[in-house]
C-alpha cells in the first residue's frame, strides 16, 4: 500500500464543498487551457470513459459547463487501497489545467468492485484567480455517481461515472501504479 505523502486535497475539498464552491459551473472567466494536462473539447451530455494511455495517471471528462472537455494527466496519485475504501489524490500548485482531484470510494473490498458510495472532485486553476472552478459528484455534492475498482497487475484502476450536483455528464478513469 502506498501512503498518502500530502492530505491538503483531503483538506480543501470539503471545505470547497461546505463553501458551495464545489459543484459551481458558473463565475469562471476564462476556461482552463491545455496547460499541465491535455484537455480535448466535448460537447456530449453523456460522455464515455476514457482510459488513460501508457504513463497517464488519470483521464476526467466533463461533459457540459465552462470546464467542459477530457483532461489527461501523468500526476503521481497518493493511494490507499484497502478492504472497503479506495482513494487517491494529488495537488499541485499551477495556474492552469487540473490543480487537484479527489477519488474516494467505500464499500469495495481489497480485489476491487462496484459501489455508488463514491466521491469525485477535480479543482482547475488556482483559488482567488481567474478560470478557478471545481467540479464535484456523488453523494455529497448532490450529484450521483457510480464506481468500479479492479485490480490490474500491480496497478490498482478506479472508473467512475455520474453527474454533477448542475447535471452535467463526468467520467474518470484513475491508474495508482505499483499498490502493494
């Protein structure tokens, strides 16, 4: 098992979402750009899940509101997979593009499985400037959500799918590496 090294992304996001600022899709100015992770446009209201190619960490894909697109990242996740709960996340301090994003899932053992107890949060920008914004599903953000983990080799992959408290289509395919 590889241990969490930060907890700020654990820290920031209930606070965004006790704030009200989590789930918002209006007030950014300026729609995060390509710049640390790709972003590929999307205007569908039901998107497919993509799977992060070789290296990629993490593949999000938002389907309607000022953050619409598919973001691809190689940010080292912070793990903890174990018997009913399997998280990952990571901050990072940039202007631009996917900053922070938060996996949280309950309910599923140590091999993997499905559950609706799930949370997905996924910050862009950085707070305080323009094109700051987060996107939020599951249970605690009004939104809904569902999520599969599986165990791939040595690797750990958790694939979630849903809506946004505002309604909006998200998908994410998180790849922890080397989980013991």
């Amino acid at each position: 098992m590889k241990p969490i090294r930060s907890t700020s992304a654990l820290l920031v996001f209930p606070l965004l979402a006790a704030a009200g600022l989590l789930a918002f899709d209006a007030g950014a100015q300026d729609p995060p750009g390509p710049d640390a992770g790709s972003r590929e446009a999307s205007a569908e209201t039901r998107v497919p899940a993509a799977v992060p190619s070789s290296g990629e960490t993490y593949v999000v894909t938002v389907g309607s509101g000022p953050f619409a697109g598919t973001y691809r990242g190689t940010d080292e996740l912070n793990c903890i997979i174990g018997d009913e709960t399997w998280s990952a996340d990571f901050d990072e301090d940039r202007d631009r593009g996917v900053t922070a994003l938060l996996v949280h899932l309950e309910g599923v053992s140590e091999t993997g499985g499905t559950t609706e107890d799930a949370h997905l949060s996924v910050m862009f920008g950085r707070p305080g400037e323009p094109g700051f914004g987060a996107v939020g599903a599951g249970a605690s953000t009004g939104g809904a959500l569902r999520a599969t983990a599986e165990r791939d080799g040595a690797d750990a992959v958790m694939r979630l799918e849903g809506t946004t408290s505002y309604g909006a289509a998200v998908t994410a395919t998180v790849r922890c590496r080397s989980v013991d």
